[in-house]
C-alpha cells in the first residue's frame, strides 16, 4: 500500500539579523526586499499578458516570499510533495500548482494527487507508466529538450526528451484519458530573447500530433530562464515579452493554447544581497585571492564551473570602496579545495580591500538558501531576513 504520510520539509530559515561583537549585523547573510519581489512580478506580469506564472518554489520557497508572491496573484512550479506542503500552508487552492519535476516517486506522485494536485510533468515512458497509475485523469506536459543556447546554465542533458519521443508520449497519454501539454526551458539565466522560438516551433509541430489523436494541447509551459542583473549586462524584462510573444503568435496562430510559465530566478534574485566578510587576503603564485566567509557550500552552489557570475562590490564600515581597483580569485571559508567561487571570471575588487571589509553579492536572491549545506565543516547555515 502507497502511504500518504506528508514529506518533512525544513523550516525556512527566516530569523533576526545577529550582530557581531561591534554591533555590525554578523555575515553572511542574505537580506531580501520583499517590494522587489512584487515589482519583479509585476513586470513580468506585464510583459506576458495572458500567460499564468507558476513561480518556481526551489528558487527561494522562504515564507515571506510565498505570501508576497501570493498577494499579486502568483501560481506555483513545486519540484517535491516538501514544496507541495509549503505552497499549501499558504494558498489552499491546489489547482494552482504544476509539479515540474520529471523525475518523481511513485508514493510522491501518489501523495500530490491525493492532495489535489492536477499537473505533473513527464520526459520518459517509465515516468509516464507510473503517472497513468498513480495519478489518473491529471493533466500531463510532455517536456522537450531545448538547446540552452544563450543560456549561462543550460539544463538539456538531465530533462527533455526528443520531439519523437515527445509525440509517442503524448499520443500515449491521450490513449490513456489524460489532457496533456508541452513544456521545456530554455536554460537558466537566459540572455538570448529569441531562444524560445526553436521550442515553440517543435510545440506546433506537436500539436498536430495531439490534434491527429482527437486531442489538443490543453496548455503550453513556456518555462523559465528570466535572468537576473548579474555581472554580464542582459535585455529588460519587455524585450523578452514581447519576443515570446511574437513566437507564440507565429507558430502557435490565433488558437493559441493555454500558457503557463515557470520564472523563479527572474522573481527573486534581484531582491537579494548577500553581505559576506573578507577573512584572509594573500598573494598566491603571483595572483591576488581574497577569501569571504560565504562559499560554494554555504550558498553559492551555482557559481560551480563559474555558471552564474554575481555582481560584487566593496564596501568598510558602510563606506563604498572603488578604485583603484583589480582582479582577484574569489574562494570561500571552508578547508576544501574545490571551494573556489572564481578564477577564470576574475571580479574587480578594491586594491587596498583588507581583513573585516564587507563584500555585498548582488542579484543573489535565488537558489542560496536553498543551496546552502546544513552545516558543512561546522558553519551555519545561511541566514535570510526580510524587509
């Protein structure tokens, strides 16, 4: 027999800013403006007319952020029943999430359905056997690989199947009863306004597929890839809405499906600085390095392969610290050698930067608390506070 029993879901860590023994509020830590979020939402909102926006939980699925979220009308992308339950304590209408995730438990799928969730994805035949068991009669979005072209992090190897494979599942799914969809992302932090045509165009293709078996998409998932202002400049949000846009018109046609999208980082990493601390400034083989006490494992996971590459600035005691400044390698606290943030990208640090200045990470609202360990080499986890 399947159980049912709730998942266990670690509390957000939402606490008081601590200080240290000068009264200067203690690192890391990362504080997120929670009018930000809204305005990021809105905006968006506003360049996707028509489109509902299904938040993606995993980017930063702190309370505060939820409710924020909530209150402009918000939908939800939850990847575990952990952020099933979350979503729930906050909105009790489960019609309003779509389990994302492609690679699910049979008992998880069991436990969404039997919460009310209706919407789950699929890249596979085995994924899909174990849907039509456990969750009948719910709407299924096939999800397509994409390129990620464009993208800093490209997300095509672990998700998506092949336009082929796409259409035998669809057809399957509707054999089966079920409304079903398409889906795919176009990889994270996304920089290219046309990277949604190539899928769109593969969408179409599918809808004749669907259409053949006396079906019809019941929605699209334009997925995510809004990227955040990061180190590299990257097009406004309207620039994005109104390419898609121009892309659904011209493959989809007037009889344009339902849309969703799937934004997480594009709502929040804008609203979250992260105020780190230089422990150790040394000179090492000719190169400058400065070590903070936040790392690769403390919050920074996406800086692996140096993916993701944050806006940085300097400042002492509140004062701004400018030029002259130079390149550095970026690592963190910890006694592990593959704690190194940057060494190919080189950020531009203040030269006269020393022992107790402050760092403020930028646009690192997304995917830092969510990654940081519960407490690797004995450091806390990071911190996260609202205003």
């Amino acid at each position: 027999m399947t159980s049912l029993a709730p998942p266990i879901l670690p509390e957000p860590r939402v606490v008081d800013v601590r200080v240290d023994r000068l009264g200067v509020p203690a690192t890391p830590v990362l504080t997120v403006d929670l009018s930000t979020v809204r305005r990021c939402y809105r905006q968006l909102h506003a360049a996707l007319p028509g489109v509902d926006l299904h938040y993606a939980v995993k980017a930063n699925p702190s309370r505060p952020v939820l409710d924020a979220l909530l209150d402009e009308g918000a939908s939800w992308d939850v990847a575990s029943p952990g952020e099933i339950d979350a979503v729930l304590a906050v909105d009790p209408d489960p019609a309003r999430i779509s389990y994302g995730n492609t690679v699910k438990k049979p008992a998880d799928i069991a436990y969404a359905h039997a919460r009310g969730v209706r919407r789950f994805s699929v890249d596979c035949d085995a994924e899909l056997d174990k849907l039509i068991e456990h969750a009948p009669g719910a709407t299924l979005l096939v999800r397509i690989t994409t390129s990620g072209a464009g993208a800093d992090w490209a997300l095509g190897q672990k998700f998506g199947c092949d336009e082929s494979t796409a259409g035998r599942l669809l057809a399957r799914a509707v054999s089966h009863g079920h409304p079903v969809g398409v889906c795919f992302h176009v990889g994270s932090q996304q920089h290219d306004v046309d990277a949604w045509d190539e899928p769109l165009a593969t969408t179409a293709r599918l809808r004749e597929v669907v259409r053949a078996c006396g079906s019809d998409l019941a929605v699209v998932d334009l997925g995510g890839g809004f990227p955040a202002h990061a180190a590299e400049p990257t097009p406004e949000v309207p620039s994005f809405g109104r390419a898609i846009t121009a892309a659904v018109r011209k493959h989809l046609g007037p009889d344009v499906p339902p849309l969703m999208a799937e934004p997480g980082r594009g709502l929040v990493a804008d609203a979250g600085t992260l105020e780190t601390e230089v422990v150790l400034v040394s000179e090492r083989a000719g190169r400058r390095w400065v070590y903070v006490d936040v790392g690769l494992f403390s919050g920074l996971a996406e800086t692996l392969d140096e993916a993701i590459r944050y806006r940085i600035t300097a400042h002492r005691d509140g004062r701004p610290l400018l030029e002259p400044a130079g390149d550095v390698v970026l690592a963190g606290p910890t006694c592990d050698s593959a704690d190194i943030l940057y060494q190919q990208h080189r950020p531009r640090l203040p030269l006269d930067l020393r022992i107790g200045d402050r760092l403020r990470i930028h646009a690192a609202g997304a995917y830092t608390t969510t990654y940081s360990s519960v407490g690797f080499n004995g450091f806390d986890p990071l911190r996260e506070v609202h205003r």
